[in-house]
C-alpha cells in the first residue's frame, strides 16, 4: 500500500498564531454586508485613548485576517490536488453556514446552533479535507471510480486531516474551539447516519453535529459541480437525491432544513459557481500532473 505524506508539520506551521490570536471571522456574506462590528473596547478618555482604541481594533482585525489567510491557504493547497476548483470550499462554508442558521432556532439545535458557535464553524468548514494532501496522486487525480484498494487508501484522508490538526492542538497546548470543530469535520464528515459511513461507523447523533452539517453540504456540492470528467446534476435532481438520503445518510432534521432553504443554497450554487476559466486551470494541472490520466477536453 503506497505510502501517505505526512501533513501535520505543514499545517503546524501555524500553530503559534492560532494559539496567540483572538479567534474570529471576517468576511462578505452574500450581500456584501460586512459582518458586525468588534464591540467596542472599554471607554477611555482624551483623544490619545480613542487613537489607542483605534490602533487595537484596528490591529486585531489585522490579525484575524491572517489568521485567516492562513487557514484559507492550507484548505485551497488541498483542494488544488484534486479535483475540485477552489469554490468548492467558500460554496460549503456559505451552505453549511445557511443550515446553521436555518436549524438554530429548532429544539435538537438550539444550545448548539449559537451565533459565536457558526461563525466557527464557518471558518473550520475550508479545513474538512485537509487530509488530502497526503494522498498519492494515482488516488487522489483518478479521474474515474475508485476500485476497492484505492477506495481505501482514500479513506485514509480522514484520519490524516484529524491527526494533523489534533498536532496542531497539542502544540498551542491549550484548548482553541475553532480546531475541535476543524478536527471533528475533517475527521468524521463521511460518516452516515445509518452507521454505514467512515471512518468509525459512527450512528445517529454519535456523529458530531459539525461532521453532519459538512455531510448534507458536501454531498449536495459534489452533485451539482461541474467536474472536469462530469457535467453537474441539475439542482432539482440533486435535492431529490438528499431527500432519499434523510435518516440513512443524513440527519433527518438537517435535511428538513435543506429542502427548506433549497432556493438559498441554490443561490449560493449560482454565486460562487465555477467559471470556463477555473475547469480550465484544473484541466491544465491535472494534465501536467498526470498525462496519461487526465480527461480529454470538452
């Protein structure tokens, strides 16, 4: 069995800014509505203490926004080597954020679905499968099925992604909400409720809410992107294939929330989908990767 490249040193890299930085989003949503404001610093007085205040608000946007760079980097170097283009990623961010939100307000998701909690897990949600930079190419730029063998070395992705970002965690040495929710999506996002998915088997709400979240996104994404070796399934088609996967692949009550904001997801599709311009880029670096495997034109 071909061996898996270590990734933990690379995304350990890190590790010091994580740990040393205040934990928080900065991005656009879908309107290009800024998200809100840091709250204000405790009130000083004089014009010396409002530039002080200025200059450390200032800095700590700054800060995160390096922070988040880096995170969007290391998720986009994963997803360079394979086959999706780098708008897979922002598009299950923005649906798993939208599922957040649609499914805060429900009983079962209430005390787990708050504000701080799904601005985290849509700054983890790029990070679902870091693991992949550890695949060999022959699996991970196969253009067609899998076979058995290679399926499972695929499956290895998981468990890679989980013990890169745990490293990571034992570096900072203290507890950063933001890699639990990393760890358990990168880890655990291809279990099935069921029990019939991977790494673990795991059933019902012995996945991770965060991992289930991912699932409905992921899989949701997979079918209506273009790949360079497939045309997308048409929207419609693809919600009727999450509607048949409620209560084996799915949380039931993730997928209710799916169907009832398929129009935003639909949207979201639509927004960040993938131009001639991206399938050409990833059609190039595949066939500069792999000449004898990489699908023809058209």
């Amino acid at each position: 069995m071909p061996h898996c490249r270590p990734i933990a040193p690379v995304f350990s890299r890190f590790a010091p800014d994580l740990a040393r930085y205040p934990v928080r989003v900065e991005y656009r949503d879908m309107q290009g509505l800024p998200a809100p404001d840091l709250p204000p610093p405790p009130t000083g007085s004089g014009p010396g203490s409002d530039a002080l205040e200025q200059a450390v608000q200032r800095r700590t946007r700054e800060l995160s926004l390096i922070q988040d760079a880096a995170i969007l980097t290391l998720a986009a170097m994963a997803e360079s080597r394979g086959a999706d283009t780098g708008n897979h990623i922002v598009r299950v961010q923005h649906y798993v954020r939208a599922l957040a939100r649609k499914l805060s307000t429900h009983p079962r998701f209430a005390a787990a679905l708050t504000s701080s909690y799904i601005d985290l897990l849509f700054k983890a949600v790029p990070l679902h499968d870091i693991g992949k930079i550890g695949m060999p190419d022959r699996v991970l730029l196969k253009p067609g099925k899998l076979d058995a063998d290679e399926f499972e070395i695929m499956k290895k992705h998981a468990a890679l992604g989980r013990d890169a970002i745990a490293q990571t965690e034992h570096l900072i040495g203290s507890p950063v909400p933001f890699l639990q929710l990393a760890r358990e999506i990168a880890y655990s996002h291809h279990e099935k409720w069921d029990g019939s998915g991977y790494p673990e088997g795991l059933r019902g709400e012995a996945i991770p809410l965060s991992a289930r979240l991912m699932a409905v996104a992921d899989v949701y994404d997979a079918l209506i992107s273009r790949r360079i070796y497939k045309e997308p399934m048409p929207h419609a088609q693809a919600v009727a294939v999450v509607r048949m996967a409620s209560g084996r692949h799915f949380d039931p009550d993730i997928v209710q929330a799916f169907l009832e904001i398929e129009d935003t997801l639909h949207a979201i599709a639509t927004a960040y989908g993938d131009s001639e311009a991206d399938i050409a880029r990833k059609r190039a670096y595949l066939l500069d990767a792999q000449p004898d495997a990489a699908p023809p034109a058209g």
